[in-house]
C-alpha cells in the first residue's frame, strides 16, 4: 500500500456543536475515525494535530475584523438577549448557526487544520492532506451562515495565494452550493472555484446557477453543475466527470482543493438527492487522478456536508482517505465490488444508530426506490452540462 498523504485532526474540532438536535453533529468525525482504525488503514500514530492557536491576521486574510470581534465576544457567552442584537447582525442566532460558548476556539482550530493541510502540501511535505472537519463553505467574510462560522477552504485558499502564488483549483462536491467560497474569490483570476450541486431553485442557499461565471478579472473563473433534484448516481456522475475535466484542462492549476460534502446521498435528510455510495467511491478516485495528472499530486481534501451521520458519512469520508493512500478497499469500492464493512466498527456503533447499519461500503441498490421521470432529469442535467463547458 503506498502513500504520500497525511491525515489531520484536532480535537478541538470536536466542539464545533450548535446544540443537542442540531444536524451539524461532530460525532461524524469520530464515527469516521473509528471506521478507519477498524479498517486497519489509519493509527493514531498517523493523525497529525495542528497547532490550536490560530493567528488573527490569517483569519483576517477572509474575515472582517468586527465579525471576528463578534465571534470572539459571544463566544464567551451561552444565549442571552443580552448579546441578541449582536448575533443577528453577524449571523449567529440563527436555527442554522446559533452562537454558543467556545465557538470562536472550536471554529479557529477548524481553520488551523485546513492550513496546516495546505502548508503541508504546498511546501512538499506531502503529496496529499485529508482534513475532515474542514470544508465550511457557507461562511463569508461579515457573518456567519448555513452551520458555518469561519470559511475555513477560503482561508487556506487565501493563505496559498499569499504564501505559495499557486493557482489553485476548489472543487466542491456538497449537494450544497459553495457559496462562500465562490463570492470570496468572484473577481480572482488566479482561483478557480467549481461546485457540483442540486440546483439552487429548491435547495439552500438559493445560488450556484450557470451564469454566476465570475467579474471583472476573474470572469470565466466560477463554474457550477447545478443538478437536478432526484438525479440518481449515473446522472451525477456523468455531469461531474464531463464539466470537471474540462475546467481542470482550461484552467491548469497548481494546487487541487476540494470539499467532500456527502449529502447528495438518497438517504440524507437536507436535501432531494437520490445517489447511493457509488459518487462518494468514485469521486476521491477522480479527484486522486486529475491532481496526478495536472497538479504534480497536489491533493487537499476537506469535509463538509452529510447528516445521515451513521450510515454515510463514515463511508463516504473514509474513501476519501482510502483513495488517498492508494488502499485496495477504495479501489474495490470504485469497480462496485461489495466488500464488508469490519464487523467490529459495525458491533461497536449498531446500538447507537437509529437505523439499521449497512454491513457493505456500497449500497445495496435494489433496496432503493425507483424515481419516476429518470431520463427527463437526466436530459435536463445533460442540458446543463452544455452550457457549462460550451466557452471552455
């Protein structure tokens, strides 16, 4: 098995908790980890922990210094209506992303993950960096939004451009749109952002569509595949395939981000998606070729979306590490070979699970509802495609 990637974690991270009932539950990076260790292909030896300390002026490279102040002042605080008015200003007293006490550190250690990922590739010291509970793609500059509090990928997108002068590529594979990213580097010819997503017209946050192309000196550098809702596997990943390849050939890049959101899963309950862990094997897969084949291998990969936190996130992210280090499940996984799960890591959580754990890393299809309308949708999303790639 060889390799040339390293896995980040702080635990730290592990505070970024909105509440009890809220969908954004840290439990998915534990849950991932623990499917790993089952699976014999991570140790704790292998886990690299950042520095918890984050420095202002690199939050400052995204983030405007009175959201940070924000932050930083209710996060010393529970909820009060003392520190209301405060929170609806920035964003953070919210359903999606309430304020809560620790937040500034919990989403700090965050952001020092995702740069550490990037130095670490960017300076040589690794081909590739996984970083699981990165991958906060809403957030943007002045306040907070969709569970996100600092945007972690654009920071670390910023902190490459400053430091290393890379260009880089963001791909972003969230069944949500990655807005945040997108409007910070709207005008930057130099960063290329791509999201593939269920279309905006019935899903937060409401953008992502073919026209946002980019202004003034970075127009032609934004691309998005919206999709539609109820696309199925073969669908998503013939626009994905198609458009990505071709935006990687247009725009050669240094540098390969990309955001692993796995909620475009049928079973997933924030969106319209009827894909199967066939996408989640296949896309670390793709991604893995395109950075070997245009970027000299350099791979950063963050986390991001996906609320059925037992029964697909644990899959999904673990594949993408398993493509990282060239690990024959992940290999198996993307030819559709039906390997087990370890039955200890299926022993270990079954109880916990409020439903029935699947005991393969892919699903089994026929267990899967027939969507009505199958090729009109395909026809529409291949419609799209067109007009993505047609100025490329």
């Amino acid at each position: 098995m060889a390799s040339d990637a390293i896995f980040i974690h702080h635990s730290d991270a592990t505070g970024y908790r909105f509440g009890e009932e809220h969908p954004f539950n840290p439990l998915r990076l534990t849950l991932t980890i623990d499917l790993l260790k089952a699976a014999g292909a991570l140790s704790d030896s292998r886990i690299i922990s950042p520095l918890s300390a984050m420095e202002e002026s690199v939050l400052s490279l995204v983030h405007r210094p009175d959201y940070l102040d924000a932050v930083k002042r209710l996060s010393e605080y529970g909820q009060s209506g003392e520190n209301a008015s405060l929170a609806d200003r920035y964003g953070l007293n919210t359903d999606d992303t309430p304020y809560f006490p620790g937040i500034h550190k919990a989403a700090a250690a965050i952001v020092s993950g995702s740069i550490a990922a990037a130095d670490a590739v960017m300076s040589g010291r690794s081909q590739h960096a996984y970083h699981m509970a990165g991958g906060l793609h809403h957030a943007f500059p002045d306040r907070a939004s969709g569970f996100c509090v600092y945007n972690d990928a654009a920071v670390a997108i910023k902190h490459i451009r400053q430091t290393y002068g890379a260009r880089v590529l963001y791909i972003d594979t969230d069944v949500h749109h990655g807005d945040g990213v997108q409007w910070v580097f709207y005008d930057d010819p130099d960063v290329c952002t791509y999201s593939i997503h269920e279309t905006g017209k019935f899903l937060f946050p409401g953008t992502g569509f073919v026209h946002e192309k980019g202004v003034d000196r970075g127009f032609g550098a934004s691309f998005n595949m919206p999709l539609e809702p109820y696309t199925e596997d073969d669908s998503w990943l013939e626009s994905f395939n198609v458009t990505v390849r071709k935006v990687i050939e247009a725009f050669k890049p240094d540098v390969i981000i990309s955001q692993h959101g796995c909620d475009a899963h049928a079973y997933d309950p924030l969106s319209h998606m009827q894909c199967s862990m066939r996408i989640y094997a296949e896309i670390p897969e793709i991604i893995h070729e395109l950075a070997h084949s245009y970027t000299n291998g350099r791979w950063i990969a963050l986390g991001g979306g996906g609320y059925d936190i037992y029964r697909v996130v644990p899959r999904a992210w673990s594949l993408v590490w398993l493509s990282m280090i060239d690990h024959p499940i992940a290999a198996a996984a993307a030819a559709g070979q039906m390997r087990l799960l370890p039955e200890n890591w299926l022993r270990q959580w079954a109880s916990f699970s409020p439903n029935k754990l699947p005991v393969h890393w892919l699903d089994d299809l026929s267990t899967f509802k027939a969507m009505p309308r199958r090729q009109e949708i395909t026809n529409k999303n291949k419609a799209t495609q067109a007009i993505v790639i047609q100025d490329l």
